[in-house]
C-alpha cells in the first residue's frame, strides 16, 4: 500500500485518486502516523456491510476490559412516550 503525507496529498489529489483506483487505497499520513485513506469505489463496493448492531458488538469486545462490563452494558428498552403535538 502507498503512503503518502497530507502535504503531498494536496498537491496531486487527482493522481492519488488514478493511483487509489488502481492500487485499491492509499493511507494518508501526518507527521508519520496514518490518519486517513483514499479508497476506491470498487474496492469500497466490494467490503462487507457492517450494521451498527454488529460494529457495537464489535467495539464492546475490543474496549470491554477496559471500561469494565457494566459500563457497556446496553439498557432495556422503554416504552415509547405518547407525544402531544399542539396544533
């Protein structure tokens, strides 16, 4: 994968997006650490939807040790609210 820093990025933006559709991505940099990515639509098309559900759960797994479990724990859900809307 090419990287390439914020600075240059904004001197060749349309080369990078010709690089990034044929590479797939580009990893933009700053000072050194990876910030962003140019990614192309292909390769975008073809990545796995995540729902939130699934990236939540995702998430929970990664942080749970440190944040500890009942902290994440997601709370029952309440009956809705009848709402009056005054005309």
């Amino acid at each position: 994968m090419k990287r390439v820093s914020i600075a240059e990025a904004k001197q060749g933006l349309p080369a990078l997006v010709h690089e990034a559709e044929r590479l797939g991505e580009i990893e933009l940099t700053r000072r050194g650490k990876t910030v962003a990515y140019i990614v192309s639509a292909d390769r975008r098309a073809h990545e796995p939807k995540r729902t939130f559900v699934a990236a939540f759960e995702q998430w929970r797994e990664r942080y749970a040790s440190d944040v500890g479990d009942d902290a994440l724990e997601v709370p029952a859900r309440r009956p809705a609210r009848k709402v009056v809307i005054p005309r």
